[in-house]
C-alpha cells in the first residue's frame, strides 16, 4: 500500500463523525489538531489508508481563510523557516485530484457544519468542472454555524462573511435573504455576557451592504449601546459602538445623528480622563492621553457645526484639563540623576588644545576642532542599544515640555527593524536623544572651559568676528554683521541673546546653501503666491544629504528644528525659551556649532561663495 493511499469513505466518515465534534474553541486550528492526532494514533495501529485520510483532512482544516478574496479565500495557516527555506502549511492548491475525489466523495456525509462547510468551499474553489452545487452546499453548512460569544471569534465570523461573498459570488439572491434574516435575528438579540456581540454583528453588517433598509435601525440600536456603556462608565466600549454607529450615520447622510455620536465620543475621552485623574504620575499620564484624544475629536466636528454645540467651549475646557495634568505630571515625575563622571582630565585637555597659540586665529582654529557628530556612528550605537535593552524598545516614550506640553512621542523601536522602514523614526529619534547627552559632556568638557581659556589670552571684538563672517564663504551677503553678532554674544557669555539673532541666520544659510545647490526652496500655494519654507522643510528635502552631508544634516535636525531634539528654531520663533531656557547648554553647544562652521570654512579650499 502506498503512502498516499485513502480509505474508504464510509471509513472515514464513520472516524470523523465519532472522533471530531464540536470543537469550537479554537475554530479550524481545534479540528486540525484533532484530526492530526487522531492520523497518528491510526498510523500508529498499521491503519495507514485511514491515517492518510484524516491527515488530508487535518491539512484542509489547517488552512486559514480569507474570506474577502473570492480566488484565494485560503491560505496557509503556517509559515516559518528551517534555516534555508521558506515552510509553509498545506494550501488549497497542494491538492491532487485524487484527494479532490476523495473530498467529493465524503463531504455530504459530514455531520459537523463547520468540517462540510470547509470540504465543500474547496471542493468549490479547486474541482474541474467547477459545479455550483459545491457552493450552495458550503453556504448551507456556513448558514448551520452558531452565532453566539463563545463561537463568533476565532473562525465563525470569517466562515459568515465567507458564506455572504460565495452567496454574491454566485448570485443567489435567496441565500443573501436568508443570511439577511439570519443575521438580523441575531443582531436584535440581546447578548447578557457580551458588550460586543452587537457590535460585532453590525460591523459585519455594514462592511458586506447587508440589511440595507434597516441600517438607520441597526446604527440607532448601536448608538443606544454606546450611550447605555457611557453611563455605566464603560467608556472604551461606549467608544467602539458610538465609532460603528458614526460610520453608518455619515453613509447616511444623518449630519446631526453622526455628530452626537462623535460629541459623545469625545465626552467618554473626557470622563474617562477625570476618572483616571490620581495623584500618582501614571494617573496624570492616562488622563492626559485621554484629554489629548478627546480634543483631537472634537478637532473633526466642521467648524460651520461648532458654535451650534459649543464645541469651541468645550475644546477651551479640555485645554485646560491638559495644560493641567501636563503641569501635574512633570511634578510627579520622578528624577533620575545619571552618575556623575569625572571630567577633569577632559578639561584639563581641552584647556591645553586651545592654549600657546600665537594669535587668536590659530587659537578659534584649534577651537573648532574639537569631535562634531558621526552620523553613521550615532546610528551604529542606537542598533547596538536595541539589541542589549531591547524589551525598552518594544515600547514608545512620550516627551514633555518645561511647561508640561507634549512635545513628541517616540515610536516604539521593534524586533525586525534591520527590514523594516517602519523602525527609521524610532532609531532617528534614540540617536537624538543620545545625541543630546553628548552635548552635556562637549559643552561641559571641552566647549566652556577652552572658551575661557580663549578670552583668557585674547580679547575678541565684535569688528574682528565680522571680518571673519566677510571671509567666510557660507556667510551670505549683507549677514555678516547679523551673524558676528549672533557669535559676538558667546565671546560675551550673552548666550541667551546670541541663541535668538543665530537661529534665524542659520535657516538662512542653509537656505542660500540649497538654492546654490538648485534646490527649490519655496512652494507656491493656490493663490499663487511663493513662500519660502523654513528649515524644518529645507532640511527633509531630498536634496538636502547631498548638499549638506549626513553628519551636518542630522546635527542641524537634531539641534534647531526636531522636536524630540533642542527644537531651537521653533521654539525661537515663537517666544517659547524663556531666560532659563534660552541659556541651556544646547544653546552653547549651537552657538558653537555655527562658529566652527564660518571658522572651519576658510579652510575648505572646495566651497564657493555664498551670494
């Protein structure tokens, strides 16, 4: 007997019947289990026809489905890797047709709907001729499956959907009636020990078209749910119902129904961000995040809607909710102060690199040359990070302000970023923030101390710096006085006003630098009116890398325009460093960043001048 041999139908069934019943739990993965043990037990016992049969049957059952897809409904429910290739679990075309006859042969006499529903969806998909009795027997089977809590996850609910795209696939408009019936039977049930069982119905409803005359019904019945879950302080779930019954009331037309359900997810943002309110930070943290969803609901109310239910009141109020939980949770939030490490040595050395120079050129010379960032490195760095901490990465970070506003939030890193583009925010923004604790050690180290050391041996005027920007060929044309000033107030210790006369000089030159480059650096809106963009934009330009290099591309990003960095562009340009903030030390770190700029470009013979 051959290893491919089958046993007799009436063999099989009588076993399939007797052994595979009712076994739900975990749908389609259940029953293939059970049929596969029971092919080992058989092959085990020399029965190897039947071992064959019951382990086709395993195969088929193994399968998972698709039910959207009307050509490919089942795919492999299993994939993975022996080192070298691909493995995979049985799909519908790894069936002879020997084993199609067999299936054809046994599949009317299976007396579990979800098995002769499965046998007869295939027999559909794979037979030649195919024969659209195959079809109505496998949605006949998918019509006897259980609808209830217990049964509807996993598999039932793909088998109903399934048994609708075979009922359109071959046109049979009473099929669809009695599935209509059947579903809304089901729908207007109520379910004690489940909060979703309607909604999951409903969902199902509207994503196939069904029961069209009775939606405004079923998205009325969904709404009801909502409002009766709020009440009861079930304020996710109210949510899930209320985002259901808006979807369908919007397909409508129903303006003021879709808008109360939007208004009243908002308002379980709200309540449920006042119940999370405690005095620990995790409390602070989740309130926060709730007001910030609410007010972003609120947001996709039109505005010509606003005034009539006070949305506008209601946005102002939920501000304040997380201007005030922002406060609150940086005053819970706990400090961790690093280890202090030794830096004497280091700016024993930094004081010694810029000392016994001849004049003040050779010493600004010596100055700028202390290490600026390696892109390749810091990203090198971040990927080692993720591999020895990487349960930290798995998950994102959210970042706050001095004021207590959200600034950023960090993406979670994840486990296959060496494939996936996905990952390049969450590694950017850990080479940023490793970036910044660098800036802690450059400025403290090296940047101050060699700097005192400087206007130790030599006096700096302001009419020398602007003699030096006149030579310097990144420094426009007609800047130079605004930008010797910029760096005439860091010789001065004045970092606060040198951060504010920088910034904008900086856009500027980098500006000039792109369009030298024949970079387009202004957009056209639809009045026609040209407006150059800032230096966010400038620097994602896809240009940008080229003309700038990687390393003074990410510095710039991560010092003046990224939010999870220094952000000191933005926050120049819109009043938000105050007299603490606008001396930091990254505010020193980029007043010399810049000054090595203009130094160390009298020294690379390969720029041209900047008109």
């Amino acid at each position: 007997m051959s290893d491919s041999t089958l046993c007799s139908a009436t063999e099989f069934i009588k076993n399939s019947n007797l052994n595979i019943n009712d076994l739900f739990e975990l749908g389609y993965f259940s029953i293939s289990v059970a049929y596969y043990k029971q092919a080992n037990l058989e092959r085990g016992q020399g029965n190897e026809a039947l071992a064959n049969a019951l382990q086709l049957a395993s195969d088929i059952c193994s399968m998972a489905i698709n039910p959207s897809s009307p050509n490919d409904p089942f795919k492999a429910g299993t994939t993975y890797s022996d080192g070298n290739t691909i493995q995979r679990s049985a799909i519908p075309d790894d069936l002879t047709s020997e084993q199609l006859d067999f299936i054809a042969g046994v599949y009317t006499d299976i007396t579990d709907p979800m098995i002769r529903a499965r046998f007869a969806d295939i027999l559909w998909l794979c037979a030649s001729p195919r024969k659209v009795d195959y079809a109505q027997a496998a949605i006949e089977s998918y019509m006897q499956l259980p609808i209830d809590p217990e049964t509807w996850h996993p598999d039932i609910k793909q088998c109903w959907e399934r048994c609708v795209q075979l009922a359109r696939q071959t046109k049979d408009r009473q099929k669809i009636q009695n599935i209509e019936s059947i579903l809304k039977i089901a729908f207007e049930k109520y379910y004690s020990d489940s909060h979703f069982m309607n909604l999951w119905l409903g969902e199902m409803i509207g994503h196939h078209h069904l029961l069209r005359d009775d939606l405004t019904k079923i998205s009325e019945e969904l709404c009801g749910h909502g409002i009766n879950l709020l009440n009861s302080g079930n304020y996710w779930k109210a949510r899930d119902h209320l985002a259901v019954a808006e979807k369908f009331f919007r397909a409508q037309q129903e303006d003021d129904k879709w808008l109360n359900c939007l208004l009243l997810s908002a308002e379980c943002f709200v309540l449920e961000g006042d119940s999370q309110v405690t005095n620990n930070i995790q409390g602070q943290m989740a309130a926060n995040h709730s007001y910030e969803n609410a007010l972003q609901t609120y947001r996709k109310v039109p505005k010509a809607k606003r005034s009539l239910y006070a949305v506008n009141e209601k946005m102002v109020s939920v501000r304040d909710k997380i201007i005030e939980t922002g406060h609150n949770i940086l005053d819970e939030m706990p400090v961790f102060q690093l280890p202090s490490v030794d830096i004497t040595d280091t700016v024993k050395a930094s004081i010694e690199h810029v000392s016994d120079k001849q004049d003040l050129n050779n010493a600004l010379l010596y100055f700028t040359t202390f290490p600026s960032p390696i892109y390749k490195d810091l990203r090198s760095q971040a990927l080692e990070s993720h591999q020895q901490y990487f349960l930290s990465s798995l998950f994102g970070n959210i970042h706050y302000s001095g004021d207590g506003r959200v600034t950023a939030k960090t993406p979670a890193l994840g486990l296959d970023y060496k494939t996936e583009e996905e990952s390049e925010p969450a590694i950017f923004s850990k080479m940023t923030q490793d970036f910044q604790l660098n800036i802690q050690f450059m400025v403290q180290g090296s940047i101050v101390p060699a700097l005192n050391q400087i206007l130790m041996d030599f006096r700096v005027t302001k009419e020398y710096l602007i003699q030096l920007c006149k030579l310097s060929p990144i420094v426009p044309k007609g800047r130079e006085y605004l930008l010797a000033s910029a760096l005439w107030s860091g010789f001065e210790h004045d970092f606060r006003n040198s951060i504010h006369l920088l910034a904008p000089q900086v856009e500027h030159i980098v500006r000039i630098c792109l369009k030298n480059n024949g970079v387009h650096t202004t957009t056209i809106d639809k009045g026609g009116i040209e407006n150059e963009n800032g230096l966010s934009t400038l620097l994602k330009h896809e240009q940008a890398e080229e003309v700038l290099g990687e390393d003074l591309l990410f510095e710039l990003k991560a010092v003046f325009t990224e939010s999870i960095g220094a952000n000191l562009r933005n926050d120049v340009a819109h009043g938000l460093l105050d007299d603490q903030s606008s001396g930091s030390q990254v505010s020193i770190y980029a007043w010399w960043m810049i000054l090595r700029l203009v130094v160390r470009s009298l020294f690379d013979s390969s720029t041209s001048n900047v008109e």
